[in-house]
C-alpha cells in the first residue's frame, strides 16, 4: 500500500502485529548496545554507545534481524518507508554511515517521525513548533465559531476543549526535545493565545492579568507536571523502574522504601474512585455533601471499620486507631517516614480484621498507593502475616473528607490523638493528611494555578454573559471610551458625564457625576482593586457586574 493516507489496522490490527512480534525483541536484546522499541509495525532501533563503526555494525546486525525476521512471518520491511538520522556531535562532522535492508539501501534523513515524535539531525524543533501553531490557530478558530459573548460553549469547557486539542498535543513530544529559550517563547505564545480565545479575551490582554485568573499554567510548568506525572506511572511498575534505572532517574515516588502489596490482598483490596475537586478551602460545600452521602450509605452497614492517625511525635512516632461501631477495636504505635505512610498501616490494621469490609479513611495519597500496589514495608507484613492462614475476603477502601463530621471518622481521629501522649489540637492546616509531595497532574497543576491567583473565580450561576463582563473586568480589558476612541475618531475617549478620561476604572468606579450610578466617595485605584479581589460570592459578582454594564450603557458603550 501508498506510504500515505494508511488508516491504523488497515493492514493488520496492532494486536495481531504484536502477535507477530512477540519473539523479535528477545533476538534484539541478544546484539550489544543497541535499544529497541516495537508497537504494531513500528520497529525503532537506535544505538548511543561505542565509536562510529561500532555503532554502524551492531545497527546493520539488529536492521539485518528484523528483516529476517518478518520475511519468517511472511511480511516484508518495507525500502520506501525505512529511514534512519544521524545526529552528530557537530556541525563540522561530516561522518557517514551505510544501512541496508535486504531489499536495498536505508535512506538516511534529516528529520523522521516516531509515533508522532520527529526528530530532526540538528535536534532543531522547527516541525514540530509550525505543526502545534497551527492547531492552536485551528482550535481557536472553531472556539470562535461555537461560543460568542451571549451564548455558546462556555468559558470553563472552551478551556477543557484548549487542553484537548492543543496542551496535550504539547506535551506528547515537546518536553521530550531539546529547547532552546526562544522555543520556549513560542510556545508560551501559542499556549496563551489559545487561552485568552477560550476565555474570550481580547489578545492583548495583559499575560500577567491572565495568570492572575487562576485558570492557565506556563509551558514550564506543564514540562514539569507532565515530566513528574510520568516518572511517577512508570515507577509504580517493575519494566517502568527498571527503565527510571537505565536512564538514571531517581523519582520521588520511591525515595521512600516501598514493597509490593502481597499478590493475594492485591485481588482482595479494591478501592473505591477518587473524587476530584474536593479541596478544603474552594469545595467545602463538595466535601461535606460527600460526608452527609457516606454516612447514609454506610452508617448502619456491617463490617464498616473507620482508621485514622496521630503525630509525629518526636522521633517519628504515630499512633494508629481502628474504629468499629463506635468502639475502638485495634491501635498501634510505630514510626513511619510520613503521614501518608502512617495511614498506609493504619488501613493494614483494619483489613486484617477479619469482620472488616469497608475501611474509610481520610488519606487519598493512602488511596492512591493501595490502588497501585505499593505500600510501607509494615503495611506490607500486616497484611502478609493476617493471611498465612487462609485467603483474605474481598475489602473496599473507600475516601472521606477529613473532619466533615463523619462520625466514625471524628472517632478514629479522637482514638488515634487519646493514644498519643498528650497530642496536641489539630490546628486547620493539620485537619487532612496531603500527602506531602505532589505527584500527579492534577495537584501540581492546581497547585501552580492556585498560586498564581489573584481573583476570585465566577461563580456558578453567574451566567456566560455576565462572567464574560467580570473577566475583563479582572483583566482590564472591558470596552471603554478611552479604547473605542481609537477605532472611531467621533468619540473622544472622555466622559460624558465629568469629562475626565473615561477608562474602566473611572466610569465603572470613580466617577462622581453619574446619575444612574451610587457614587463611592474618595474613589481610589486601590479601593477598585480591592474591590475587585473581594469580590467572591455570587451577590459581589452580580453586583459588580451589573453596576460595569450600567456604567458603560451610560457611556455609551455598546454591549
């Protein structure tokens, strides 16, 4: 078939290819230096290690392989489609090597594509750089086409769409490339186009404003989150450490001592989804409905065993409490490198009681590592020693709100601090076990927008409309007087009550004059920014909002 336009599984379906290729790897790995990667019909074989001629034999070894390896299968390597780059030290090297297939020469490249990634000789970025600029143009097109000011996709979901079709287009390859600081440039220009298109901003809308909002990351914060999202997957298997390894990695994930759960809890132990969007200072409404709904699905159940912990004290000492029907059934003292560990025990503790179905616990990292399989070395030989006996039941783990009034977990928390020695009062910060290091992509990303912000986000039942008018007033960026003079030459920019400079700050704000307006005496740049920035409950918003659309109708601003 062409070399274009071949749908995926057209020929064959991947599965069948990988059939196929089942023994091939085995031959690759017995030829030195050389490193391989298979998906369906994608064979990538390169070579780092040794002098130019090392490389160039072991490379003709392994391409020799492969292609006896697939004409055994009844397939052929296809000539017009094999490629090989070179990527040299230095400009000035003009070395050459020579690969060939038995059906003629491999054509050596400047640039080629690996599912997706392309890799030019020089390590330059230019393709892939022009290949993202133009989807984000395309998406902030069709974001256009399907939202306007008064109706359409709203702000939120042209925000989701922006991340579908442009941000994780970003991060499948670029973090992986080799960046210079105007790469870079561009982009964060890319990604902050997009944005303002999906938040309906103009585009000249100030960066800094933007990042105020609380919705948009920097590109380096995405390399970061991205590159830190995929160490952490790859270190909760065995090939994905042993790949952290060979690349000299060392992830956070495991600079704790860890061990795998024991294979037949792993079968036994499931754990409940984590909900998202769950924190404690923007989702406090979230976190208690969750509290109210477990305690009705799960108050009056048998086998439901609540856990919690206290501490450190000094040394690292926890102490670990084990809740049932009110009653504490089971405690426990020990050191641990941290409260995520310390929690990791405590649900070890429960489950090895054999009446235990349910474990509710306050800890999501807890949830995280028992839903992965990777747990303290205590967790590990509770577990391990409850089971000598005979197979362990099914448990569920399941996720609390921490300090919402769940009575079973208020008790564990007041068990777990009555077994310490004088254990102080959990002060707000303390309430919720967080885990300490941020490892997914969610939490670093909100993490990061969270300190960015400076506004308060809409709030839900503002409506499209007049959340478009309170983001530009957070920017700075509503249609004004002193703006439109610029586009029609009939219009002075002045006010056409006080005749002074009729910015946003002064006909929404500051001006005296104007009759339809309540007027604030002694106006203030600070006290409109102030304003601005407490502006966090529905009331403020629909207020500020309707006095913007008042002050501008009497401007003469059209809406």
């Amino acid at each position: 078939m062409g070399t274009r336009g071949t749908p995926q599984g057209a020929v064959l379906s991947p599965l069948l290819f990988n059939l196929a290729m089942l023994h091939l790897p085995a031959q690759l790995k017995d030829i030195d230096d050389v490193r391989h990667a298979l998906y369906a019909d994608d064979i990538t074989i390169w070579a780092t290690e040794g002098n130019l001629g090392h490389m160039e034999e072991h490379l003709q070894a392994a391409a020799q392989v492969v292609d006896r390896y697939a004409d055994h299968c009844g397939l052929e390597c296809a000539p017009g489609k094999s490629q090989f780059v070179h990527l040299r030290a230095s400009l000035k090297d003009n070395t050459n090597i020579h690969l060939s297939l038995a059906s003629g020469p491999i054509h050596e490249a400047k640039e080629i594509r690996i599912l997706g990634l392309f890799i030019h000789h020089q390590r330059r970025v230019d393709t892939t750089l022009a290949k993202i600029r133009m989807i984000g143009d395309q998406v902030g097109r069709m974001v256009r086409r399907v939202s306007n000011k008064r109706g359409g996709l709203r702000s939120k979901d042209a925000v989701r769409l922006a991340h579908a079709f442009v941000t994780s287009r970003i991060l499948y390859s670029v973090p992986y490339l080799r960046l210079r600081k105007h790469d870079e440039d561009r982009l964060e220009v890319i990604l902050r186009k997009i944005m303002k298109r999906a938040l309906d901003l103009p585009i000249t809308t100030s960066n800094g404003r933007l990042l105020a909002l609380g919705v948009v990351n920097t590109f380096q914060e995405l390399k970061e989150t991205h590159l830190v999202n995929q160490c952490t997957r790859l270190a909760q298997t065995r090939s994905g450490q042993q790949l952290l390894a060979r690349l000299r990695i060392q992830h956070d994930f495991h600079l704790q001592e860890r061990v795998r759960v024991p294979e037949l809890w792993r079968r036994a132990i499931r754990v409940r989804p984590l909900p998202t969007n769950m924190g404690r200072e923007d989702h406090s409404g979230r976190r208690q409905a969750r509290a109210e709904a477990l305690e009705r699905h799960y108050g009056n159940k048998h086998g439901v065993y609540y856990v919690d912990v206290a501490g450190p004290n000094r040394g690292g000492w926890y102490t670990a409490a084990v809740i049932h029907q009110g009653a504490q059934v089971d405690g426990l003292t020990f050191r641990a490198p941290g409260t995520t560990q310390a929690e990791e025990v405590a649900i070890a503790l429960a489950a090895s009681d054999s009446k235990s179905k349910y474990i509710i616990t306050d800890s999501r990292g807890a949830c995280r590592n028992y839903m992965v399989g990777w747990v303290t070395p205590l967790a590990e030989q509770i577990l391990r020693n409850c089971s000598r006996d005979l197979d362990p039941t099914p448990r569920c783990i399941v996720w609390t709100p921490g300090h919402q009034g769940l009575q079973g977990n208020e008790a564990a928390d007041a068990a777990a601090r009555a077994l310490t020695y004088r254990a102080p009062l959990l002060t707000p910060e303390d309430l919720e076990p967080q885990g300490g290091i941020l490892l997914t992509f969610k939490d670093i990303t909100t993490y990061y927008k969270d300190s960015h912000r400076r506004y308060p986000a809409p709030v839900k039942g503002l409506g499209k409309a007049n959340e478009r008018v309170l983001l530009r007033l957070y920017t700075n960026t509503m249609l004004c007087p002193a703006v439109m003079k610029h586009f029609n030459p009939t219009i002075t920019g002045r006010c056409q009550h006080c005749g002074e400079v009729a910015d946003t700050y002064h006909i929404v704000w500051a001006c005296q004059k104007n009759s339809a307006l309540i007027p604030h005496p002694n106006p203030t740049r600070e006290d409109w920014e102030a304003a601005l920035l407490g502006c966090s409950d529905l009331q403020a918003q629909k207020a500020l909002v309707k006095r913007a659309r008042l002050a501008a109708s009497t401007n003469g601003v059209p809406d």
